[in-house]
C-alpha cells in the first residue's frame, strides 16, 4: 500500500508538470487516468490471490452452467486462477452426441471465457472408460471399426482446439488398483496397445500439444502408482509422445503426509511434467450424514493443503505443469452428489468466502 501511495504521488506530480506545458488534458482526465493505474498497480503489488501468488499455474474445473448463472462464481474464476479445466464440457459424453456428430458450443463458451479472462486452457479428457456417450457402448464393429472411430475422436477434437487447448488428458484412469490396466472398454475393443495409439493420434493433430496420462489414487497405496509409472517408463523408451502425468488427488485429510510426497517424487522421478490434476481435500471420508464443519477439522485441511503445496513447490522447477483443483466452492463440490454426503473439500465455502484452506495453500509456498 505504501508503495502504491508513493506511486500515485509520483504520477499525480508527474502528470501535473506534464499539462502545465499541454494545453489538451484538463485536470480531471488527468485524475482519471491515474485512477485507473492504481487498480491495475494495486492488483499487482498487494493482491494476494492465488494466481499472484503461486510460482506455477493454478488452475480450477468448472461447471459451465454454473458459470454462466452465477457472478460470484465468475469472479472467483477471474480473481484466483490462471488455468481451468473442463469439469465435463470436454468428455466424449459432452461433445459426441451420436457417432458422427460434434457438439461444441460449450466447450467453445469455455474457451472464448479462457480468451476473454486471459486463462490458460486445460483439455479434459479425451479417451475414459467413463463418461461416454450410450452409443459408444452400443458400437458395432470389430477393430477396423474401432480404431477408426476412436482416432477420429482424438483427431477432431484435438483438431478443434488447436492453439487453444495448450495440454490434454490423453487417457484418463486407465489403471487398477493393483496396477494392472484396467478392462475399459477401450481396451477391451482395441487391446492394451490403445494407450500408445491415443498418444500418437493426439500429437498428430496437434504437435505442440502437451499430452498427459491422468490418474486417481496416485498417494493411497503403492501398486497402482507404480504399475503406471513402470507403464509411462516403457512408453518413453518405445518412443511414445507423451509428456506428463496427472496425479488427481480426489483426496482426503486423513492420509498421511508422507503419502503425498511420496507420490509426487516417484511420479516426477520419471522426468515428465507433473500435474495435480483434480485437487480437493475431503473431510467426511467416512461419508457420516450428521458431520458438521469445526475449526479443528478447517485446520486440519489447511495444513493438508499446505503440505501437498509445499511438497509439489520443492519439485524441479520445470516439471511443475500446476495445481488444478477441482470445483470452486464448498457447495458446487462433485464429492457432495458423488458421495451423496456432507462434505468441505475446497478453499472457497458455499458462501463463496475463503476458508483456512486458502491461506494454507499460500503458506504453501513460503
Ligand atoms: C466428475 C465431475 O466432477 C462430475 O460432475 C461428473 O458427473 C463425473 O465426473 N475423475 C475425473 C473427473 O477424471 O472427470 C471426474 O469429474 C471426477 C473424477
């Protein structure tokens, strides 16, 4: 603040000298020029939002109809981040309504709010085993037919979104738990190889595009983690293009610390980029329908945030792709209808106020 005062001084001095000697500005356009200054140099020096404050993206997965309707919502996404992803506007199931179809005028709202907002654009997700239209369920056809219909997805989405879609959840949860590949249907339709085919489908539509594998459960226990960083290892040594990992943490504050790190390091162990791709921390893991909110509970979470911050701030500086969380306030949380319980998983409340999560994301980096 002082600095800004001493800024403003600086301008109001300077600007008075300067019309002395022009007979076009009066004082008050003078005035008002230096008043729109202080909002800009105000926002820079003294803001602490996140997006000032992290040293890498920050990024958030919003609900299009949600920010559409709701300012306070909007203003949120405007204020703290610098990145967004889709919540669902990109899944198959958003943008395919039949097989020879494209619907993209949401995804395409989201990328012109990205334009509008200055925000970097994160493209989730291309091929899953959820989320799909009912006719991929339904699609006739052997493996000519598939492999046709799957690369021509990848292919004109990551077409559509050229230059503005920056990265791409390529495949998204494709392990199991015991860090085999999971049965999806995709692998059941066109054989393990899929993962290595989406890849190379991708980067040919978009050569510049930063291409992730994404996955849930990366810090609970040790087998699913290491069955796909054993899998991304062969995928870099067979030549494939792939350029990160995302780590989703769907998480919650019961878990340890070192579970955190531990993931972390061993995923950024494999040199690729490092995004945490779809953060919130939940409180009520154990889905109890009479839980209320506490202070102890508040702090707890901040401190949980803190450390995933700090431990993923002390990765090589060049691996760190962002942190992405995933909704934006307490209320539009998915965790509240997906686990059908009371929970306060983010850094805003459903009042759209900051919660000592916020500040333990910060602290996170000090
Ligand atoms: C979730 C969305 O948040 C929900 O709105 C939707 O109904 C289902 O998908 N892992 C992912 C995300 O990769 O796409 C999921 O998002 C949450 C789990």
């Amino acid at each position: 603040m002082n600095n800004f005062k001493i800024l403003l001084a600086f301008l109001v001095i300077g600007c008075t000298s300067c019309a002395k000697n022009d007979s076009e500005p009066n004082q008050v356009t003078a005035d008002k020029t230096i008043a729109a200054t202080d909002v800009s140099t105000l926002k820079l020096s003294d803001d602490n939002t996140f997006q000032n404050t992290l040293p890498f993206p920050i990024g958030v997965g919003i609900n299009m109809g949600i920010l559409k309707r709701d300012s306070r919502y909007r203003d949120i996404v405007i204020k703290e981040y610098n990145s967004i992803s889709a919540e669902t506007a990109m899944k198959m199931k958003s943008l395919r309504p039949s097989a020879t179809t494209y619907k993209w005028s949401e995804a395409d709202d989201l990328v012109k709010f990205a334009e509008e907002n200055n925000k970097r654009v994160y493209g989730h997700a291309l091929i899953w085993g959820n989320s799909l239209p009912g006719w991929v369920k339904d699609f006739k056809g052997g493996y000519p037919e598939w492999k046709q219909m799957f690369k021509a997805h990848i292919t004109q989405v990551v077409k559509h979104f050229k230059g503005k879609v920056v990265a791409w959840d390529v495949i998204n949860e494709a392990f199991a738990d015991n860090g085999d590949l999971k049965n999806t249907i995709w692998r059941q339709k066109l054989g393990p190889n899929y993962i290595d085919m989406a890849f190379i489908f991708a980067h040919r539509a978009d050569p510049s595009a930063i291409l992730f594998i994404n996955d849930y459960g990366m810090e609970y226990g040790n087998n699913k983690r290491r069955g796909l960083v054993k899998y991304v290892e062969g995928m870099i040594e067979r030549g494939i293009p792939i350029d990160g990992i995302g780590t989703q943490f769907h998480s919650r504050v019961n878990l340890p610390d070192a579970k955190f790190s531990r993931a972390l390091n061993e995923i950024a162990a494999t040199g690729l980029k490092v995004h945490i791709s779809e953060m919130e921390i939940s409180l009520n893991p154990a889905s109890l329908q009479s839980l209320l909110l506490s202070s102890l509970l508040e702090r707890e979470q901040a401190a949980k945030y803190e450390y995933i911050v700090r431990s993923y701030n002390a990765l090589p500086k060049k691996q760190q792709f962002g942190i992405t969380l995933w909704n934006v306030t307490d209320k539009d949380s998915w965790v509240l209808n997906y686990y059908d319980r009371p929970d306060w998983p983010l850094p805003f409340d459903g009042n759209y106020q900051k919660k000592p999560a916020y500040q333990g994301i910060l602290d996170g980096v000090n």
